[in-house]
C-alpha cells in the first residue's frame, strides 16, 4: 500500500493489518474445496500451536462467523446447562455486554461488579462463590477494553475451581498479544477473534474449549446458529462449516497466524506491544496527559487518558484534526470520566508511535490548550 495512504488505527479493533495478510484474501476459494478444508484445519491447529496446547490434547478450536460478540453468544448459550446458574464479573462494558448476552438467552445470571478502574478482586468472587455454591459457571473479561485494565486470570481461575465451577474468559483483546497459560488459570473455554491481536481481519470468532465441556454440551444450545457443539461436529466429521464460511477470512487468520508463528510467537508480539505501550506512556505523560489506570493494572493492548481539564479541549476536533493526518485515535467508553482512548495493538511499530506523539504535541501547541508539558 502506498505509505500516504496508510491509515494507523490506534483503536482495539479492527486494526492494521500487513500487506502479506491483505494480499491473501485475493483468492476466491470454494468452501469444499480440499485446500479451503485444509485452511481451516491449518487455523484450528495453528490457534492452538502459538498457545502452546497439543492439538491432541485437552482442547479444541471451534471457529464461529461473525464478530467476537456472536462467539461469546455462542459459548454462553452452549455451555451453560438448562437450570445452570452463571456468574459474570463485571469491571467495564464488555462484562456487562456477557450478562445482556445471558438476560437474553433467559439464564439465570448473577454479576458481581467492581469500579471500572478496579481489577476484579479474586477474594471478593471467592466470597461470593461461597454463597451461592450453586453458580455452576464463572465468566469474565482478560483486558477489559473499556478501560485497557488487566484481570488476575490465574487467582480467578484458581476461586473458580476451588468452588468447583467452570471458567469462561472474554480474551477478545488480549488473545495473541499477551500470553495466557491455561492450565494455570483452569480456562475451560476462552473466546477471542481474528482482528485483534492475531492481526487479521474481521468477520470471524473463535472459542478455545475443553473437547470434554463440548461433549457435554450436546442439545444444550439455545439457538440453531449458535450452537458450538453442532458446530464443532461439522468440523470434525467433514471439515467443513456447518454453514456459508467467510473463506477470504479464514485465508487471512491462515495467513496472519503464519507471520505470528514468523515474528516470534506470542512472547515477540507481546514484546512488541509492550514497547509500543512505554512509548505511549511516557510520551503522553511528558505531555501533560493523565492515564485512567494504574501503571501496574494497564494492558500493553488500549490505554485511556483523562481528557485536559482545560474547559476548551473537546475530543471531536482533536480526533478529527489527527484523523485528517491518517491517525486514528479512540473515544473513551469508561462510565463517569471524561476520556479517549489509544491502542498499542495491530501492525504498529515504533515509530507509528512516535509520530503518533509528535503529532499530538504539534495539536497542542497550535490550539494552545492547556497541559502542564514536562520536560
Ligand atoms: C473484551 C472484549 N470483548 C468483546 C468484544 C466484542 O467484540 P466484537 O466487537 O468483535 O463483537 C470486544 C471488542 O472490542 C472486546 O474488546
């Protein structure tokens, strides 16, 4: 692509790109063709590969069209048995989107919530887990993208076995940038999609899941389309999609996981992302802007700024005159703060960011706004 028509999407989603896996969607590839087959084989294997799991042990990948929301739809509504009830962890928009999700699907829900610039507190969901010893399934989100925020996985996972219920994580925007062991956090299914950190494009979901809680879940869906059991059985048996495959997007996620594998696995990207989010801090900070969350809390994936205190700064011009300068920036999604919101993930490097930054200084200063600029 030519350089000035490069857009750097500093958003969680969907997001840059590289040309290698833009170029792979050139093809027209019928759904049972055997090389379409393989492709779809190859990401079901690879998913698991990065994540270091053995495609023959305990786990499987059932791949879901649609965005990540249909997968976590998917998930919930096949793996929470009929009178089963489901408690869902709440720090940001996306834990609540989990329980609208189980209202409509008429599960018998609880959520336990927390400020959304607090991590879940494992202590807390131990607590609750004692007084209600019939939850029989724990969901929550990894990084909550509302605010960038990372929960403890490996404490709420252990309070979840302990009270012998299942674990679903919502890694929706941390999968494939930031490394997740499952055997030590106990997931026994995870849900994640191809545009975030995998760097591929939208249009399909996928749920890591234990091939045991699968058997289980047999008859268990409450929806034709959204039943990953039925799902998971088509792929099986024959290869194949149980219906229509987004093919370009699966030869994309086939192609994208490859350059992963190539970059150095999920250790390198992580890395990666992890520069680019020092960058950004100190940068911002230097600035004069003031992060949301705590150091220790934030994810390499999305961070969140106060907005200025300054009365005149209003977001929609500062997005819009960087936006006119190909740098798209995030509007803020937490509750009670003024903010917006920056992403660290997708094909941005380094200097992406320090354009990024130069840029913001330069808006600065011609505006005039405000900021206690440190030097
Ligand atoms: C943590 C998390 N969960 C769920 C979603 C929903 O994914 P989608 O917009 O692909 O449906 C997102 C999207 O950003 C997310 O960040």
């Amino acid at each position: 692509m030519p350089k000035s028509e490069r857009k750097c999407l500093f958003t969680p989603g969907p997001l840059n790109t590289s040309d290698a896996v833009r170029q792979s969607m050139l093809l027209d590839k019928g759904s049972r063709e055997p090389a379409f087959i393989q492709s779809v084989k190859n990401v079901r294997q690879n998913i698991l590969k990065i994540t270091d799991l053995d495609p023959d042990g305990l786990y499987t990948v059932v791949p879901m069209q649609g965005s990540g929301t249909f997968s976590i739809e998917a998930a919930i509504g096949t793996f929470t048995a009929k009178n089963a009830k489901l408690l869902i962890l709440v720090n940001g928009a996306y834990g609540r989107r989990m329980v609208s999700i189980a209202e409509h699907l008429d599960i018998d829900v609880q959520s336990l919530e927390f400020e959304e610039t607090e991590a879940i507190c494992p202590l807390k969901v131990a607590a609750h887990l004692k007084l209600y010893p019939d939850i029989s399934l724990v969901a929550t989100v990894h990084c909550e993208t509302t605010t960038g925020i990372m929960n403890p996985l490996e404490k709420l996972g252990a309070v979840t076995a302990a009270a012998d219920a299942l674990f679903m994580v919502d890694a929706m925007s941390s999968f494939g940038g930031i490394k997740i062991d499952f055997s030590k956090c106990r997931i026994d299914c995870l849900v994640s999609s191809a545009n975030k950190c995998l760097e591929s494009v939208p249009g399909l979901g996928f749920v890591i899941a234990k091939k045991t809680l699968l058997q289980s879940a047999q008859g268990q869906a409450r929806s034709l389309s959204f039943d990953l059991h039925a799902q998971w059985q088509g792929l099986e048996n024959s290869g194949q999609f149980r219906f229509t495959p987004p093919t370009h997007v699966i030869l994309a996620l086939e192609k994208a996981l490859e350059t992963l594998t190539q970059e150095g696995g999920i250790e390198a990207r992580s890395e990666r992302y992890h520069n680019n989010r020092r960058i950004l801090l100190s940068g911002m900070t230097r600035l004069g802007f003031r992060p949301v969350i705590e150091d220790s809390l934030q994810s390499p994936v999305i961070a969140t700024f106060h907005q200025p205190e300054d009365p005149r700064f209003e977001f929609t011009p500062f997005y819009q005159w960087l936006a006119e300068r190909n740098l798209i920036i995030y509007p803020g999604k937490v509750s009670r703060i003024d903010s917006f919101r920056i992403g660290t993930i997708g094909d941005l490097q380094a200097q992406d960011f320090h354009h990024l930054l130069e840029s913001i200084e330069k808006y600065l200063k011609l505006t005039g706004f405000d900021l206690p600029l440190k030097n």
